[in-house]
C-alpha cells in the first residue's frame, strides 16, 4: 500500500499531461446510472441547469465524457462554463490510491472532452480565455486543450501565433494582458523540435496559412 501511494505521488509531481492523439478519455469514469440511456441533448439540458456539488459531480462527469466522446458540437459552450470543473475523486483516491497517472483531462473532464471536439472548439476556447469572467484554471485549462488541438497537426507555432495575433489586435489593455499571459502558457506545451518556431511566433507571428 505504501509503495502504491510513494508511484502515485511521484507521477503527479510530474506536472500536467495531456495524452497523445487518439487516446482514450474514458479514465476514472464516474458512474450515473440515471443517465445511462440519455440522449446528448438530455445530458446537454442537465448541465445548463446543474450548478456542480458534491451530490451530482458523478454525474456532471459522467455527461461531460459522454458529450466528448460522441463529439456533440451543441455542447461546447456548455464544457467551456465548466472547463475548471474538477470530476469527485473515487473511493481509491479518498484513500490516497492512485493507479496510474492523472492527466489534466482526467483531472478536468471539460479538457477531455473538448479536445475530442477538435478545431470546432476553438472559437469557445479564444472568448474564454480572453473573457475576465473566466477563472485563473479554467483559463489556463482551455490554454491547454487550443494547444492540444493544434498539436494534432504538428501545428504547436501556429498555436501560439493565432494566440500572439489575438493580442496584437486586442481592444483593450486587459484583454491584451491575459492574451499576453495565454501566449506565455502556449510556450510550454511547445515540444523540444518546436521550440524555435514556437518563440519566433510569439515573437513575430505570420499569417498562417
């Protein structure tokens, strides 16, 4: 038991990960037997009127996962509202258990599944970040799964262009600021092979093609 909990803490301490392209985000799923046969659009309606606690995180992950998976576009607003949403622990992890590595995605099931949502997700992701009704994780979350999507296409510098061009053309100084601070954060999830690029673009951004 001692020797599980010492990995788990290790592997933690390695920092936030999302997973590789085409993994699945189904880790940890929390049960909710009630929404078993719902329909996108029935789990879409629980979320717009579900105020997260801890009676209903289980389920509120539960469709969260569900609405990635199926990759339900109507959904997206929904997710980003609850990009900051952190899915209960299970009865292993409330004992200081931890199997496997946690990623942000499972950590954060709106990450997950707005990855899954692909370049769709990004206009959502740009007003969140750059709103100041966003939260400081819920921001840097959604900074996380922009860089995601455009890691798929080995587009990380392109990323972080868009973001540096975003504030550039800012109409105000604080939009600019945590555009600003969004660039500095898309920085990290450059790989090594792309770092060069990646600090030109925030640099210098160019047109993407």
């Amino acid at each position: 038991m001692k020797e599980i909990r010492i990995l788990a803490l290790a592997a933690m301490s390695l920092g936030p990960i999302l997973p590789a392209a085409g993994q699945d985000h189904q880790g940890f799923e929390n049960e909710c037997d009630s929404f078993r046969n719902a329909t996108p659009a029935d789990l879409l309606s629980f979320l717009h009127a579900t105020t997260p606690d801890e009676k209903n995180g289980d389920c509120i992950t539960w469709a969260i996962k569900r609405l990635g998976r199926e990759q339900y576009e109507p959904s997206i607003s929904a997710l980003i509202r609850l990009l900051d949403f952190r899915r209960p622990r299970t009865q292993r992890e409330k004992q200081g258990i931890y199997l496997r590595m946690q990623g942000l995605w499972e950590i954060y099931p709106a990450v997950g599944a707005l990855d899954l949502m692909g370049k769709k997700a990004l206009p959502e992701l740009l007003r969140a970040i750059e709103a100041d009704s966003t939260s400081v994780t819920a921001r840097e979350n959604a900074v996380s799964v922009w860089m995601e999507i455009y890691r798929y296409g080995d587009e990380h510098p392109k990323g972080v262009a868009l973001l540096k061009q975003e504030e550039m053309n800012a109409k105000n100084d604080a939009t600019m600021q945590r555009l600003a601070w969004a660039v500095h954060k898309a920085l990290k999830w450059c790989n090594p092979p792309e770092e060069v690029a990646c600090t030109a673009a925030a640099s210098n951004p160019v047109s993407p093609k």
